[in-house]
C-alpha cells in the first residue's frame, strides 16, 4: 500500500543563529542618571553629582555589555591532522588573514558612536547656557557713597547708586537703606541692608518719613542720599513681605532677612563691599549679630531643613 510506504525524511533546517543584545535594563538607569544631572543643576549640587557617578557607572556597563561578543575571546578550533606533504611539491603557505568581525557589530557601535556625538553636541551649549551665566561676572564692586557726614547717627538713608561703572542707570541702578550706628570700641559701625525682597526681588520701602534727597557724585558715579526718619521696619508692595528695623522677616511670604553689604571706611568716605545673606539678626545697632550666608538669589532658604534643596551659591563673600 502507498500508505504503507515510507515517506522520504525531510532535511532538517538549521536555524540561524540571531545576535542580537539581550534585554537590559542599563540604558534606562544610564538615562536616568543624565535625567538627575539636569534635576540637579537646578535643585542641588548634590544631586547632579551623584546623577554623573550612576550615569558613569551605568554607562560603562552598558559599553561593556554591547561589546561583550567582540571583547570575548574566540573558541580554539581543533586543531587539523596534518596531511603528509610531499618531498617533491611543497605549497607555501600565504599570510594569515586578519580576523574580522560581524558587520552587525560594526552598525551597531557605529550607532552608538554617531549617537553619543550629537546628544554632545546637543546638551553641552544648552548646559554651558544654563550655568556659565552663574559662574561668570557674578561679583559685586566697591561703590564709593561718599563723605561720613551725608549719613547722621541713628538715623537710616536711602542710598542710590550703580552697581557698576559704566552701567546705564535704569539698568545698574540699586539702592540701600543705611544707618550709622555710631562707634564701637573706637570703630565706626554702619547697617547696610540691600532694598531686595528675600522673596522675588521687589524693591521694598522704609516705614517712615522722607527727607530732601542730596544728589553727589563719587568715583562709582552719582548717588543720591535720601534721609529717613523714625523707621520702624521695612514692606514689600508686591506680596506684602514685611520686615522689622534690622532686616528680620515679621510678616509674608519672604523665607529670610534682607540682604546685607559688607562696608569698608577708606579716607573718611563710606565705601560698600559685596552683598551676602542674612538668616535672622539677633540684637540691633552695632551690637546686634548677624548669621550671614553666602549671597543667596531671592526666594532661596538659607537655614533649616528647607536649605538642602538649593545648590551652593558660586557668589564670592559671605561671612
């Protein structure tokens, strides 16, 4: 019968072997720590630090892993038994031919290659953007505010001036609220409190009455001196933030004291330094005492739990 017959065994084919990477999860934790990089910058040092050691770490594995086949040593073949060769025809042998390697391999590093070129080319200028402007010509310079005699004992001025030469003025102008506390120990004592709101940057206003404004001119460019009498504290018009006499934060949203200047008496002029922080001032006058910070921008915690989620200024000074 044909039903009997035997049917003919079909050849068996060979699968080919496909080599493609094995899941891994290293490219997401590799992008991960270049996510907490960006994260970083913005919100801690901290954090971007330890973003670049996991995407270092995370990267170099996933190098190692895609090139694991081309780094792996090739298996010994046996080797061949040797034919015998014949005393009267002897072949020489041609050079060895370099070994070569998949072309999967080749496209496949070629990619990451090309990849890793332009995401370079792509995040350097807009992370150069984002932090070079921090980093470059952040100082403050001395401004020279004039004679000792424009600013009378205990009682606070309103002091104008450019921030720096050659600025225009409705662009470098800033002010600051100034008394002279007299002598301490034979050294004159002065209260310099930046006019900035410690919340987003408002100006903010004296609470008290003003005198004639005296106009004068120094070496920094012109100043105007403005008395002010019986200050009781200071407020912001745009969000109500509210501070005492020496700078506290009593009311609103501020997260600090207002911002302070260093001051130098150089020939029996009052000369302004660089700005810095204030957490809270204990005291007042000459005899109060200041836990001064780094300058911090507007809105930024400088003590308490709340600090940590701020990066280190890079602003020169501070006490």
């Amino acid at each position: 019968m044909a039903d009997d017959l035997e049917r003919p065994a079909e050849p068996a084919h060979e699968e080919s072997e496909q080599h493609l990477p094995a899941p891994s999860i290293l490219p997401f934790a590799f992008a991960g720590g270049v996510a907490l990089i960006l994260i970083g910058l913005i919100i801690n040092w901290w954090l971007a630090v330890a973003g670049g050691v996991l995407a270092l770490l995370f990267g170099f594995a996933w190098i190692r892993a895609v090139t694991r086949d081309v780094r792996a040593a090739p298996e010994p073949e046996p080797a061949p038994e040797p034919e015998p060769v014949s005393e009267l025809a002897v072949e020489e042998e041609g050079p060895e031919e370099p070994e070569r390697y998949p072309r999967s391999v080749f496209l496949e590093l070629s990619t990451l290659g090309v990849g890793a070129a332009i995401g370079a080319l792509v995040t350097v200028p807009a992370l150069g953007f984002m932090i070079a402007p921090a980093f470059v010509d952040q100082g403050d310079e001395d401004v020279d505010l004039g004679p000792l005699e424009n600013f009378p004992e205990q009682q606070y001025v309103i002091a104008q001036f450019n921030s720096k030469k050659g600025e225009p003025l409705d662009v470098g102008r800033r002010a600051a609220f100034i008394r002279n506390n007299g002598q301490l120990n034979g050294v004159p004592s002065f209260t310099v409190i930046s006019n900035r709101c410690a919340h987003v940057g408002c100006p903010t206003q004296p609470q008290g009455l003003p005198g004639d404004i005296k106009q004068i001119t120094t070496d920094a460019g012109p100043v105007a001196i403005t008395p002010v009498a019986s200050v009781s504290g200071f407020q912001c018009p745009c969000h109500g933030g509210a501070y005492d006499a020496e700078g506290n934060r009593v009311a609103g949203p501020p997260v600090r004291a207002l911002d302070r200047y260093e001051f130098m008496i150089r020939e029996g002029r009052l000369v302004l330094g660089t700005r810095y922080s204030v957490g809270k001032v204990e005291g007042t006058g000459a005899n109060a005492k200041i836990y001064s910070y780094k300058r911090f921008d507007p809105g930024q915690h400088v003590d308490g739990p709340e600090q940590i989620l701020w990066p280190l200024p890079p602003y020169e000074g501070g006490g």
